[in-house]
C-alpha cells in the first residue's frame, strides 16, 4: 500500500467529479465533513439571489412568489428521498434538539399507560438531556441502554426508543432494521437518530417501519452553520401525532387566525414558527451537490476510504499506541474512523496546524470524518502520512497544541 495505491483509487473513482461542486482550499485535507460540511460552490450564488431577488426586491411578497411558504415541506421531500421515505413524512426546520424534544413526546404520548422512555447512555448530550426533559415532563422513567443490548429492557412498560443510528464517537453503525423490528414487537415505538448517517450512507426508514426520526443537515448534507434540522414521522402517524410545540405554521390554516390551534393534518403539523429562510434556502441549494448521484455509491466510496485507514492505522501505526474503535465489519460502520490515543487532542491540534483538519471528542478519540462527495483518496493518504509524522516525531508535544478551545 503506498500513494500510488490511492491515487489509483481515484483515477476510478465514479464520484470524482463532484468534488468540484465544492470549494474547498489547496492545501486542506477536510476530515470534519461530520460535523460541518464543506461549502458547495452553489450556495453563495443562491444567497445571493435570496438576499438582493427576494429579501430586497421582493419583500414580503417572496413568501408566495419565491415559494417561501412551501420551502419546509419541498426540502423535506428532497431529503425524504434520500432517507428511504415516501413523500409528505419529512419537513424541514428547527435544530434537532427541538426535533427531538417534539418527537420524542409524540411518541410517548402514542403509547398512554407505558412509563419507560429509552435512550442510549453513549449517545450525543443532546439526545439524552432531552430524553430526561420530556421523561420529566410527561412523568416517565428514562432509562439509558447501549442499542447492542436493548433486548432484555424491552418490556410492556417501553413506551418509545430513542437511538441514533450511528454512534458519534465510535462511528458504530447499529442494526437499525434488527432494532427497530424488536422495539415494534414489544409495542414501543422507535425514533433514529440521522445526524451520523444522512448523506453519508443509505437509509431506509419506510421500510424499517421507522415511526419517527431526526436528523442535522449541517454534517454530510453540507446545509452549512447553523442549516435547520429535519423531523420524519411515518405516514400512520400523522393525524395523531401530539406534538407539544403548537406553533402557528403548524396549524392547519395558520392564516384564518383562529384562537385554538387544530393541527395540520398532514406533515405541516411539524412546523413551528417562522423558519430561518435564508439558512434554508442555503440547504435548499447545497442539496443540489447530491444531484444525480447514487446513495449506494456514496456507501461504496465511504467503506473504501475508511478501509483505506483501517489498513493504514493496521499497518503503519501499530507502534504508535493508536488502536481503531471504529468496527471493521462493513455493516457495523459508518462514514468515519475513530482513532483511540495518548494525547488525541494534541495530535488533532497538530494535524489542523498541517492542514488536516479532523476532531477530538473526550477523553481519548482522534475522530476523522469521511465525506464520499468531496474526499479524494490520495488527500486521505497524505492526511494519513501526516498523522503517522505528528505521532512519531513527537511533534504533538509543543506546548500549543496543549491550549484547549472553547469547541473541541
Ligand atoms: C447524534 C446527534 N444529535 C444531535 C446533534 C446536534 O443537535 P443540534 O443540531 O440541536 O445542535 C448532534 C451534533 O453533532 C449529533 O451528533
């Protein structure tokens, strides 16, 4: 295995060519495409049209010339086709800790009578502080399990399970399809979790019968800072979804004004309050850079590059005390490599100051994101090569890589 290894690899690489809907620095090996993508060159034009088109020209009228109103319910189309899900189950806005904080209590309040609401321990703080708050607000136990070992807690009492579907550390993918099958045997009902799998691998939820899920568009959807999230429920649910957050949009006239609020009676009832058009018209554009491209060959360039590391942290690290978290099975993995260390903080603070630019999640992980639609296999190789240099020329120990941030 050398450079020439992956440079072949992208001299066949059939997603090659949508690296250049990206603008991305020379110099710059871009390993964070799981916490904030990377910006496709077709956002700027598109905020631009919506600041001096629609905000300055058109004011207030852009809301139905410029299909401002529809935007929520379109966007969610386009990214329900990339999930597994029929049409009129997704709308776009909010963050997902709102999402999750709205969906998470219509799914218990599905299921009257049950007093246990499920979440996992290692999952991300925010998924779990608002498992604890609609726990709280609805009188329910919440109870932490790893999703490996949820079939002993599955009991009568479970009201709802709450997972994501891949673990933001370790890179785990779960048995979402194995899962979600014994959540529904034991009449609880399951929400996922995308933040970790969106965009970066195909996900069927229509057909996992999937009841709810959640997701950012921010990582591999490349929405950019700040993109609103998305919330999915499943078809059968929506005339009955009680969802708490009863904000005007949601209403199934919002303009007649009335006094009660009556909601939609179709995905609309997931709306809030006025959304953040400008971040979503954004998204609505950095969707564009998935065009004509096949989930299933994002799947196969995502498992190539972190094989591509798995190999070379096998084989050229091992004297480095670096050890792969991430599982090695296909099935069980997502789209990033999770490297455990001595020092994991310093070593990405020096990999950034070589341009390779990846995170630290505590106490001990270097973690490296893959992004098929803009990652070149040779880039990964030097990225590699730079890691392997940090490591053993010990570069990692000058004293300002030590110097914490306020984001890790
Ligand atoms: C699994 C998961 N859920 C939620 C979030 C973030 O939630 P929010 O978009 O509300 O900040 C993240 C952020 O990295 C995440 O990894």
């Amino acid at each position: 295995m050398d450079r020439g290894f992956a440079a072949r690899l992208d001299a066949s690489d059939p997603l090659a060519f949508a690296r250049d809907r990206f603008e991305l620095a020379d110099g710059i090996v871009y390993l964070d495409g799981n916490s904030l993508g990377a910006m496709p060159r077709s956002v700027p034009g598109a905020l631009s049209d919506a600041m001096h088109r629609q905000w300055a020209a058109d004011l207030i009228t852009s809301w139905n010339a410029n299909g401002w109103w529809e935007l929520p319910g379109r966007i969610g189309d386009r990214i329900a086709a990339m999930i597994g899900a029929g049409e009129g189950q997704v709308i776009c806005g909010d963050s997902t800790s709102v999402q999750l904080f709205q969906l998470l209590t219509a799914a218990c309040r599905l299921r009257p009578g049950r007093s246990v609401l499920i979440t996992d321990g290692n999952s991300f703080p925010t998924d779990q502080y608002l498992a604890d708050a609609v726990g709280r607000m609805l009188g329910l136990t919440v109870v932490r399990v790893h999703p490996n070992n949820l079939g002993e807690y599955l009991t009568e009492d479970v009201a709802a399970v709450a997972f994501s579907m891949v673990d933001y550390r370790t890179g785990e993918l779960f048995d979402a399809a194995g899962i979600t099958a014994a959540v529904h045997d034991s009449g609880a009902l399951m929400l996922w979790d995308l933040c970790h799998a969106v965009g970066a691998l195909p996900v069927a939820l229509d057909d996992l019968g999937s009841d709810f899920a959640v997701g950012c568009t921010y990582k591999y959807l490349n929405g950019g800072p700040g993109s609103p999230a998305f919330a999915y429920i499943a078809a059968r649910h929506l005339t009955n979804a009680d969802l708490p957050l009863t904000g005007w949009h949601g209403h199934r006239a919002p303009f007649d004004l009335e006094q009660q609020f009556e909601p939609s009676a179709t995905i609309e009832r997931a709306r809030i309050g006025t959304p953040p058009l400008l971040s979503m018209l954004a998204l609505d554009a950095a969707l564009d850079a998935f065009g004509g491209v096949d989930m299933a060959a994002i799947r196969t360039k995502s498992l190539a590059l972190t094989d591509l590391v798995i190999m070379y942290a096998d084989s050229e690290l091992a004297g480095c005390e670096v050890s792969v978290v991430t599982p090695r099975a296909h099935e069980r993995r997502g789209s990033q490599v999770a490297l455990r260390m001595p020092h994991a903080y310093e070593v990405c603070q020096a990999l950034i100051a070589r341009g390779v630019i990846g995170d630290f999640r505590a106490p001990d992980l270097l973690r490296l994101g893959f992004a098929p639609l803009y990652l070149r296999y040779a880039d990964v190789w030097d990225a590699l090569v730079a890691l392997r240099a940090v490591l053993t020329e010990g570069e990692f120990r000058r004293p300002e890589f030590a110097v914490r941030s306020a984001v890790t």
